[in-house]
C-alpha cells in the first residue's frame, strides 16, 4: 500500500517506518529511513527509539548524534535507549546534558535506576524532582519491592497519599505487594478501605490481590471470606483459592471450590492439576489435564512439573517433549525436575538443548543451572553459563547472581584456566577464564548492580566454607553498615566461622543478635547454636538443646556429635538413650558421632553394643566410616589383634582411613611389628596421606630406630608427600594470632618466648621432665628439649597468659593431634597458673584444669 501511495506526506513514511521497527525488521527500517528526503524530529526519533527497543545502543547513539535537531522527546528516548540496556552512566550523562527536562525525562532516568536497583541513585533523583506524576510514584513504589526494601515502598506510598495524589489500581496492587512482608493483617485492612474508598473494591484485579494478601499472610480464613464476597471473579480468583487451599494442606476444600466453578476456565483446570500433583494425586492430575480442549503451555508446564515432583521423569520428559510450544518456564520445569530427582548432569544437558533450540533463558533457567553446576562442582560448565548470563544480560537479575555466587562457592578452586565454550559467548569478559572460584563469587558479587541480604549472606557463606572466616566476618560489619537486616542464612554461616574460630565473645555477640532480630526459635539457627558452642569447647551447647521447643534428627546429631568433640562419652550415650524414647529414629550421622564418643571415652562395651544395634534394630547397614570408629574404640583400648580381625572380616572394603586409625594405635601402644605391617598394607595401597607416613615415622623414633626414619623421609621426599606444619591460633581482643612451631615473625615473639622460658623454669622446679619422645629426630637431649619447648601450642597458650587478665580461661586450637609432652605441660599450666584451658586439636577437645584434663589422659 506504501509503495503504490501517489503522495506520499512525512506521517506516511513515519508510519511505515515504525512498522517495521515494530515488527524487528530493523534493516528494512534503516533503509526507509536512508530514502526518505523530507525526515523531520519524529522521523530520527522514531528510528532511535527502534533501536533502543532491540537493545541495540550503540545503534542508537549514532542516531542521536547525527539527527540535525532535537526535542525533549529525542533526549528522552536516548536516555531509555542506554536505561533498558543498563548503561545508567551514559543515561545520566546525557539527562545531566538536557537543554530542557519534563516529567518523562525524570521518570525515565528513575525507571533505569530502579530496574538495575540503584534505588539509592533513583531516590536521590525522585526527591530532587517539582512535579511528579502518578508514574514518578509507581516506578519508585515498585522498585523498592522489587528489592525487597518494603519498608522504603511502604513509605513512598505514604508520602504519596500526603501529596493528595489518588491511587490508581495499579500502585494499589503493588502496594499491596509491599505490605505482604510485613506478616500485619492491620495494614492490609486499611489498604481494603483505601480501596473501598477510591472505588477499586470490587474491580477484580484488586480484589484478587487483596485475596493474595490475605494467603500470603497466613489469613486464609480471610480470604475465604472476601473470596465469598467478591462481586466479580475471573479466572484468577478462582485458582488463587484453589492453590490456597492445596497448599494448605486442604486438598478436599481445593475439590469442592473446583466443582462449584461452572465456566471451569483453563486456568482453573490447571490450578486444579497442580493442586492433585502436590497432594501426590498424579492419575487424578493427568485425567483432568486429558480433560482440556485446549491446555496452555502453563498447562503443559503444570503436567511437567507434577510428574518431576513425583519422580516420574520418564513421564515428565514425555509430556515437555510433546508441549507444542514449550516457553522458557517449561524449561525450567524440566531442568529443575532432574535436579530435584539428583540428576543435576542430565539437568545441565536439558539446559544446553535450551541454548540451541535458540529460546533465550530466563533468571530461572540460569538459577537452576547454575545449581546443578554447584551440585556436581562442575565449575568449567559454571564459567560457561557465566558467560552466557552477560551476554544475554541477565546478570543483572539478582536471583541470577546470588545463583552465580553459591555455585563458585561450592565449587573448589583450581589453578586450570577454564574457557567459555558456549558458542558466540566466549569473550564476553576476560577475567572468568583465569581467576579462581572465591575470586570469581566475590568478583561477581561486586559487580552486582543491586546486591539484596541474599547476595551478602551468600558470599559470607563464600568465605565461609573456604575457612577465610576473618573476611567473612569482615563482610558481615559492611552488611550492617549498609543497612541490611541478616536473615538465618546469614546468621548460621557466621556461627559456623565463630566455630572454626573457636571465637566464644564472637559467637556469644551473634546469640544475642540472634534474640534481637527473634531468630531464637528458628530451629536450624538454633542447630547452628548448638555447634557452635561445642566447637568452640563451650558446654552451653547442651543448654540450648534442653531449652529448645522443637528437635529434628540434625539437633540430636548436633549434641551427639558435641559430646563426642569434648569426650563427653556417658553423656553421649544419655542423650541418645534419650533419643530413642523420644520416638526419633537414629540415622547413621546419629551413631557415627555416638561411636566416636564411645571411642573418646574408652566405652568399649557400649560401643559394640550400639554398633551391633545398627544393623539389628534400626535396619542400618554400617559404612566404612562406623568401621573406622570401632578400629578407633578398639585400637586406643589396646585391643589391637580384636580391631585388625574387624577389618579383615568387614563387608565393605576398607580404605586408608581405616588403617591408619589402626596404625595410630600402633603408635600409642608402641606394637612396631603390626605398625609396620599396616603400613606397608598403605602404601601398596598408594596412599600419599602424610599422616601414614609420620606415624610410621613417629613409632620408629620412639623407639629410637633412626635408621628406618631416615628411609621413611626419603620415601616421601621421593613420592612428593609433605607433612603438614602444626598451627595453633588463639583469638585476644577479636583478633586471631596464628603460631608455627619455633614462630619468629610474631610481632611480640621475644616476650613470648621469654613467658615459655619461665614457665618450663617453673615447672621443673615441680618436677616436670620433658618427655623427649615427642621429638621425632636424632639430636642431642638438649636439642630435643628445645624443639619441644617450642610446639606451637605452648606458644599460644603463653601468649593467652600474657594477654588476659589473670584467671581468665585460655582457648586455644590447633589443626594436628596435640603431642604428649604438650598435654602434660598444659596440665602444668592450668594447675600453676591457676587458668582453665580449652584446647581443641585436629581430633578432640582437651579441657584443662587443675593439673587434670577432661580427656583423663585417654587419647
């Protein structure tokens, strides 16, 4: 009709022009735009405005800085062009170059700022504007939500009302968003009069927000009752209260509201659908589904997932496959199908069918890849999918960088440089292909545009589990800072570094946090209590259990697994006898740290009592590791034939573990002959663990056969094995000191060492002699002495003496086995400088007071 138009005026060709920009056909546009003689203001805009739509900047740029004069409306449309494509600075630079500015232009740079959640930025811009439209108000409304901030949103919405300015439908449904938060019946009360008084009670959009207000507030009694008043339902209506009720536990009360509605719409049908598949109903599911005429693809989607949740991933796969046009939401349902299944490799290869059937993904499909990444610790696919985030932008979505986060921080780190081999996406930033796994969640944290508590309790965690607890730590002050509330994410992270710590006060202040913010009856923040006090060798662990309302299995494991740390055997034993009449069934974590306890404490007995019992009464098939435990309990008893005859005769192969749990007894019984024998066993087996080797290394020295040490150290020389320096670290004043063995860089070494100096003076005026035994090399005596004089504990723990106030308790950890002469100068310690000492080795917690140690010297 163009091409045979006689006149042709500038509207024609305009027209035209955004026609094809409507329809992607941005080549055919240009070259419209290239032809026409007579362009005006509009036509540039229009042309500019297309290429902002297709996210194509650059593009649009060279438009803007070619047109021959602009309005207001052509620097606006170049603002929204750099806005939608998250280049807020060039957006605020040419806003900050305008000749003239109305309410759009305003709004425009605020919408840019919200969608990237710089609210910050966006507040500081909206409280600078003089006139705002109902607009200015809904962008800023929403973008606070869109963040979580619903306290922000709530107040924006206030100060709306003090203006006199009257809420359209719109911001009444998203301030009603912001109120769902609060978990305060009250104020969605008087949003309802609001609503009454405006006239927007009985329009059923809002009326169907109010009755998601209602749920999501625990009010479902409520929502039944507007749900019976409503003048007008649609659709929604109905399958929002359908979906209630299933989702709370009323599957009966879902069918009966089902069967009432006549239209019974798509819609309904498909709530009705999800509501069978959740409840586990799959065959009453699949006979409505075939009951459609014509199902969507939520319909589709709803088949999808119901059948994943049931485990039935044949069936699952067959019905996405037939889904005539699967969106990126049917995707997902898949992919998160497999994962929930534990088939998260099969859960990458569905998303790599996604990449090439050429749909773009969604936040959701990249959130659940990348946990299947994390799952597998596939970090090489995980960098990949990395890339294809930038690319398409989504990186910008918080869900999809806290996903990009957790999955690093599962990921172990590795030196290999791993290329993104996702066609077309490979050089979309340099530094994912050379920087390890913590650098990358923390690079990829800072870049984040809009960073919520999940993005800061996520990389805290981070830190977390890679044992770097001070930057943890140090993460933690800058949330609170910044005005973030923790949530118990957060919280049971930093109480699992006060325990790697052992930072008591540290974990003391997060417990009273914890009754601050009223997390003191979460139950897995309280789990996190219990751990943290035993791992710090602090007894109120047990206090904590005895007060808390609700248990589940890991609160048992949690105490079993204290007692066992601080040799509390008869005291692991009542609480699992305790356990048991709870009506909690024991799983094997439960006898695993019973088991230890029993070792610990030398409750042989016991021990094969509730290892027999395993199998006998609760249908637990023991693994390796209970094995281990039971060579432990039997090899520290002596009875050392008894515990190699059990791992001769176990059902399950045994590995190094084992073994050297039987070597270690070796040790401490000084039986050479069966040591040597376990050893060789170990290293046929290929074991590079340099523990085996300084056992055998150790048991030689005792018995002062230098000989065999010198060709145990050349053996690990030739094999690559190194030992492992002993640590030991006390925390004074909020700060961790860390010493080796024979410290020389700590700043206040000399005085240190001029405390242990006194201290073995004192002692051998008492009687103390160093037992030279511990000294594994072929010196003098006098040499010996010294080298054990040195052992970092006793460093530590003379430094603790020089810093705290007398009588204080000393709290000391060290990453090996504690030493003979050291547990004996410890006891020492604790009886002449009347202190308590709590040590915690690579194996138990020793405490130390009154010359005694809690262990009984049984360890």
């Amino acid at each position: 009709m163009f091409d045979t138009m006689p006149r042709r005026d500038s509207g024609s060709w305009n027209t035209m022009i955004s026609g094809y920009i409507q329809n992607g056909l941005l080549n055919k546009a240009q070259e419209l735009f290239d032809s026409f003689q007579g362009k005006n203001v509009r036509t540039w805009t229009i042309l500019l405005s297309g290429y902002a739509r297709h996210g194509r900047a650059h593009e649009a740029k060279a438009v803007f800085e070619s047109m021959p004069e602009r309005n207001v409306v052509s620097w606006n449309a170049m603002i929204t062009a750099y806005a939608q494509n998250g280049l807020l600075r060039s957006a605020r630079d040419v806003f900050d170059q305008m000749p003239e500015r109305n309410t759009v232009s305003w709004n425009s740079m605020i919408t840019g700022y919200c969608h990237c959640g710089m609210m910050g930025e966006a507040r500081e811009l909206f409280d600078q504007m003089e006139e705002r439209n109902i607009a200015s108000w809904m962008v800023m409304v929403s973008g606070y939500v869109e963040i979580g901030e619903c306290c922000d949103a709530w107040m924006v919405f206030l100060m709306m009302l003090r203006s006199s300015v009257r809420p359209d439908q719109a911001i009444l449904v998203t301030a009603l968003l912001a109120v769902m938060r609060f978990n305060k019946l009250e104020l969605i009360e008087s949003l309802r009069v609001m609503a009454l008084k405006t006239g927007y009670e009985s329009n059923v959009v809002v009326g169907t927000a109010f009755l998601n207000a209602y749920i999501a507030n625990g009010s479902l009694e409520y929502g039944v009752k507007l749900f019976e008043r409503m003048p007008e339902r649609n659709e929604y209506s109905w399958s929002t209260m359908i979906a209630a009720f299933s989702q709370g536990g009323r599957l009966d009360d879902a069918i009966a509201l089902y069967e009432r509605d006549t239209g019974k719409g798509v819609g309904t049908q498909t709530a009705m659908v999800t509501a069978y598949a959740q409840n586990g109903r799959i065959h009453e599911a699949r006979h409505i589904f075939h009951e459609i005429a014509n199902p969507t693809v939520v319909t589709w989607n709803a088949m999808v997932t119901g059948y994943a949740q049931n485990g039935m991933l044949e069936e699952a796969k067959d019905i996405f496959y037939k889904t005539p046009v699967p969106n990126a939401a049917s995707w997902a349902a898949m992919i998160s199908g497999f994962i929930q299944n534990g088939q998260s490799r099969e859960a990458l290869e569905v998303f790599a069918e996604l990449h090439s059937s050429g749909i773009v993904p969604n936040h959701s499909n990249f959130t659940s890849a990348l946990f299947a990444c994390a799952n597998i610790e596939d970090v090489e696919m995980g960098r990949q999918i990395h890339c294809f985030v930038i690319k398409t932008r989504n990186h910008f979505n918080s869900f999809v960088g806290n996903g990009l986060i957790s999955m690093y921080a599962k990921c172990k780190s590795t030196d290999v440089s791993q290329a993104c081999r996702i066609k077309g996406v490979g050089d979309s930033v340099s530094w994912l292909s050379e920087s390890h796994t913590l650098d990358d969640a923390r690079k990829t944290f800072e870049q984040m545009p809009r960073r919520d508590v999940v993005s800061w309790s996520a990389i805290i965690s981070a830190y977390e589990q890679a044992g770097q607890a001070d930057t943890a730590f140090k993460l933690f002050f800058e949330m609170l800072w910044r005005g973030l509330k923790p949530n118990e994410s957060t919280i049971t992270s930093l109480l699992s570094a006060c325990g790697y710590l052992g930072a008591t006060k540290l974990g003391e202040q997060i417990h009273a946090l914890i009754h601050k913010l009223g997390l003191d009856t979460c139950l897995f923040v309280c789990n996190a209590l219990i751990t943290m006090y035993f791992k710090c060798g602090i007894l109120d662990g047990l206090g904590i259990f005895r007060e808390m309302p609700d248990r589940d299995i890991v609160t048992w494991n949690a105490v079993l697994t204290g007692c066992a740390q601080n040799g509390l055997g008869k005291e692991a034993v009542e609480v699992f006898k305790q356990m048991e009449t709870t009506g909690i069934s024991p799983n094997e974590t439960s006898f695993l740290a019973l088991l230890c306890a029993c070792s610990h404490a030398g409750l042989v007995d016991e021990g094969w009592t509730y290892f027999n019992s395993m199998s006998q009464h609760y249908g637990i098939t023991p693994s390796v590791y209970h094995y281990t435990c039971m060579v432990d309990l039997l090899g520290r008893a002596g009875w050392l034939s008894e515990a190699e005859d059990l791992i001769k005769s176990m059902p399950v192969k045994p590995d190094s573990v084992i073994w050297e749990a039987l070597l270690g007894a070796c040790r401490i019984h000084r039986n050479t002959e069966l040591g040597q024998r376990v050893a060789e066993r170990l290293f046929q087996m290929g074991t590079k663990r340099s523990g085996t080797y300084v056992l055998l290394s150790n048991m030689y020295a005792s018995r002062g056969m230098w000989g065999k040490v010198r060709e145990i150290r050349e053996m690990m020389s030739d094999r690559g094995v190194t030992k492992e320096p002993g640590i030991s670290w006390i925390q004074i004043k909020n700060k961790v000191h860390y010493f080796l063995m024979g410290e020389k860089a700590h700043d206040e070494i000399k005085e240190i060492n001029m405390a242990v100096n006194e201290l073995y003076r004192r002692f051998r005026a008492t009687g103390y002699v160093p037992d030279t035994n511990f000294v594994l090399h072929d010196v003098a005596e006098e040499q010996k002495e010294d080298d054990l004089l040195f052992h970092s504990e006793k460093l530590a723990v003379a430094y603790g003496i020089l810093q705290t106030p007398n009588g204080a308790p000393i709290q000391i950890l060290k990453n090996l086995r504690i030493c003979g002469d050291c547990h004996s100068f410890m006891k020492f310690v604790s009886s002449v400088a009347q202190r308590k000492i709590i040590l915690r080795d690579g194996n138990r917690f020793h405490h130390f007071q009154d010359g005694l140690c809690s262990c009984g010297d049984y360890w």
